[in-house]
C-alpha cells in the first residue's frame, strides 16, 4: 500500500502545482495530462490483490516525466503520440526545438537488453532514441531539434556514450555494469519474455489500431483439437490453470525456496529477497495449483528450458525437472483475438503463442508479466490472468557471493 499512498502524495501535490498555473496554458494542459494518467495508475494498482504484483508500474515513468517537465522550459506537450512517426514523445520543449524521452528504468535492465540486443524480451531503449533522431531530422534538416534521454534511475557508462555518439544527448547518473549482468551476457541467446528480474514498465507508443490487414502470427488452427486438448477446454476452469514461463520460473527459484534469508550485495536481489519475506509468492501460486490440472504450452516449455540451462543453479534445476513432472503440455495454439494482437513493444510472438494457447484453452493463466497485459489491453484485449510478484533466479548469484560457487556447482 505504501506506493499507492505514495502515489496519491504525488497527486495532491501535483493538484496544487494545476491550481497554482494559470499563466501558462500549454504547462498547465500538460499538468493535467499527467494527473489523469496517475489517476488511472492509481485505479489500476488499487484493483490489484494485496498479495498481487505492483512492482510492474507506469509510477516511475510518470514520477519521471512530471520531474523533467517541471526541469524544462517552454513546454509544449507531455506524452505525446505522434502517429506520423509511431512515437511518443514524452515531453516537447524549448517552445518544440527539445524533445525528451524519459526512461524509469533498472539501468541494469536497459544495459542486458540493450547489450543483449533484445533478447530478454524488452524493446531496446537505443532503437526508441534513435527513432527519435530519425524523426526530428524528418521535421527540418536545417535545425531538427534535440533529443535528449533522461534516464530518471541512471544508465550504465557504456550506454550513456553509445547514446551520445548517435547524436543524443544524456542526463542521469552513470553506473557501472554489475558483475551479474555481465555474467548473463556471456551467453544471452535465450529469451524470457518478461525479463521482470530488472524491469520497471514504461508506457510506449501504442497509436496502431489491429486490422484485418495488418495481423502478423499464426491463426487458430481450423482443425479439431486432439483429445486431449478437447478433454482441457471441457474442464472448469477453476479445475485447471495454465503457467506462464514467469510463474515456472518464480517456482523454482532459490529465493523462493529457502533462500530469502540470504544478505545480498546485489540491490535487486536484495530488494526481491525482503520482498519475499514479507510476502511469499510461492504459497499464493501453490494455492492455485491445488486441485488442478497444470497445464503449459510448447511455447513455453522451450523458452524455460532454455532460460534454466543458461541461469538456472543446480538446485533450481532439480526443481524445474520434478514441476515438469507434474505439467500437461499441449501444442502452441493461441485463440483467434490474440493471433490479430499487432506485435511491438511488449507484444512479442512467443507472448501470443503462450497467452493465445491459455485463452484457446479457457484457462486463467498464473504469470508476473503484467507487462503484455498492459500492451494486449491497449490493443482491446483482455486476459484472464491470476497476477503475482516477480522473483528472478537466485541461486547463482547466491553461491557466487557466498564464495562457495564452483565447489556447489561443479
């Protein structure tokens, strides 16, 4: 409860920041631009569970763009979609020579993604910068305006002069890159969908409407479903339950299985294993386990093998191997309305198979991936999903600060 509180400290002074601009029409419409989208976050996180994930927020990212709105001069929009150039300008100003992306990102999130190029899932912050560019040289080739990336929780030195060298310009603090992600990236050819591990959410363009036209994945298959399949979807629902790559992962992860008790050095395992003390996630998804048929996709059995092979400890794979055990999985086959989701940002293929899979199947779908949820509901789609906190794997990480890694895993 203490980020909604938080959240509605924000609002009632952004309240008075509205009451108090009366002279400056254009500061005061973007005033009021962002009170009603921190209304709506409000709303959306009040409907949540207490024991459901709020972690995956556009709080940040809108703390961010009100913070680089009263730091900036001669505003002219806030959170702008810019059809022509499918962009969203997060604020325009200097009377529109100066436009501002505001990223409220884990820089060390943004440096896997980014040095990983793409592969954990998430859209790449530099391809959005420099779409940015592409677009302000397109308004004039004489004096196309700036661009500037305000990274509101800091960004990893190398990105910072990467940014720079295309033509941008940065503000926030410069971190290093932490050992951990250097660690992933020595062999990141895997892909997790939600890499919520490191991930705070961010809004992003979403102007493209779905059109018959513009569908890109594969349809619901025309043939009849084998018996087994048939033998799910006739189930109730409160019978079965389907598992995202998120929640099969959470489930076996060491901080979730003995090993919250641990004093990490790292800042985000130390901030999911408090989290995990106060407030367990395994117990909530095993109360959704019990008395159902488990069931996963091909889809999704890939993606986790893979992803437990490369980052998962020895331990944690033990665990993954007996939850198999219990797991039904049934070919890819997502529902008609997901196949027509148009893929960018958040909506990704493999997300369509898993999610479209559980929908054709008429199963909730237990997953922290509250990311797609967001993007698939912009789009008009709705999910039936069971939403909880995100966990990352643990166990590595613990072992190599523990000093006791090489004698554990050899």
């Amino acid at each position: 409860m203490e980020q909604i509180d938080n959240a509605k400290r924000v609002l009632a002074n952004l309240q008075q920041l509205i009451q108090n601009t009366i002279d400056d029409v254009r500061l005061l419409k973007a005033y009021i631009k962002i009170e009603k989208k921190l209304r709506c976050e409000i709303d959306f996180l009040e409907k949540r569970t207490t024991r459901a994930n709020r972690s995956s927020s556009n709080l940040p990212y809108l703390y961010g763009v009100l913070d680089t709105v009263q730091q900036s001069h001669g505003i002219q929009q806030v959170i702008a979609d810019w059809t022509k150039y499918k962009l969203r300008i997060d604020v325009m100003c200097d009377g529109g020579r100066t436009w501002k992306k505001v990223v409220a990102r884990n820089p060390q999130s943004l440096h896997l993604v980014w040095a990983g190029d793409g592969q954990y899932g998430r859209k790449n912050t530099v391809d959005i910068v420099s779409r940015y560019l592409e677009a302000a040289k397109t308004e004039s080739d004489f004096s196309p305006p700036n661009v500037v990336c305000v990274f509101t929780k800091g960004v990893t030195h190398e990105m910072a002069e990467y940014i720079e060298t295309l033509g941008a310009k940065v503000e926030g603090e410069r971190v290093a890159v932490s050992s951990d992600i250097l660690r992933r990236l020595q062999g990141a050819e895997v892909q997790l969908e939600d890499s919520s591990e490191y991930s705070d959410s961010e809004e992003e363009y979403s102007g493209d409407e779905v059109s018959e036209d513009n569908v890109k994945g594969q349809c619901s298959s025309s043939s009849p479903p084998s018996e087994e399949v048939a033998r799910i979807i006739a189930l109730p629902t409160d019978k079965k339950v389907f598992l995202d790559v998120t929640t099969l992962v959470i489930y076996v992860s060491d901080v979730c299985n003995g090993g919250e008790s641990f004093d990490f050095k790292d800042s985000m395992m130390a901030e999911q294993a408090e989290q995990e003390r106060a407030i367990p996630v395994k117990p909530f998804i095993e109360e959704h386990f019990n008395d159902r048929l488990l069931v996963t996709c091909q889809a999704a059995l890939d993606n986790y093998k893979s992803f437990m092979q490369l980052l998962g400890g020895k331990k944690e794979q033990v665990r993954a191997e007996e939850l198999l055990k219990r797991v039904t999985v049934v070919p890819n086959d997502m529902s008609e309305k997901f196949s027509k989701l148009k893929e960018h940002g958040k909506i990704k293929e493999r997300s369509k198979q898993i999610f479209g899979t559980a929908d054709k199947l008429r199963c909730n779908i237990l997953t922290s991936n509250e990311s797609f949820l967001r993007a698939a509901a912009a789009q008009g789609v709705t999910v039936s999903a069971i939403v909880h906190q995100s966990r990352a794997l643990s166990e590595l990480k613990r072992l190599e600060e523990s000093g006791t890694i090489n004698k554990d895993q050899e």
